[in-house]
C-alpha cells in the first residue's frame, strides 16, 4: 500500500483500480491519468465505475481513492 504524504510537499498518491489491478497514480484528473499510462491518443475508452466517460471530459473528471476503471484499447486485425 503506497503511503500518502500531505501535499504540497510531496505528489500525492493514490490508489486506483485499473482492469482490476491496483495502480498507484499522482494524477487528478482522468486525462492525467490517461497520460501517465502513456496511453495512446486515440482509440482508447474509458469507464469508471460502471460508467463510460466522453472523453471529451476526460480533463475535468477529478478521480479519487479506490475508484474502478476499464480501459479499452481498440485492435486491428480480426
């Protein structure tokens, strides 16, 4: 389990479920995020909490401890 600092000092950590894996992430927002699991700019879907999110708000979508998420990587190919 990641410790958690007070901020500003330090990021701040959390701990979000990805595809049903524990990920610890400094990010705020669901486009950070989405940036720092340096995923690809297109193709790629997200759902949080049963939810799918537009990613057209992706960089107001503020996370928070514990939440769960799926992301979809679109494929090629058949």
């Amino acid at each position: 389990m990641a410790s958690v600092f007070a901020c500003p000092k330090y990021k701040c950590i959390m701990i979000v479920n990805v595809n049903n894996k524990a990920v610890e992430t400094s990010a705020s927002t669901l486009s950070q995020l989405v940036e720092e699991l340096h995923l690809p700019e297109n193709g790629v879907a997200v759902g949080v909490d049963n939810r799918m999110v537009p990613r057209a708000t992706w960089h107001e979508y503020q996370l928070s401890e514990g939440m769960n998420l799926v992301i979809i990587k679109a494929a090629c190919g058949g």
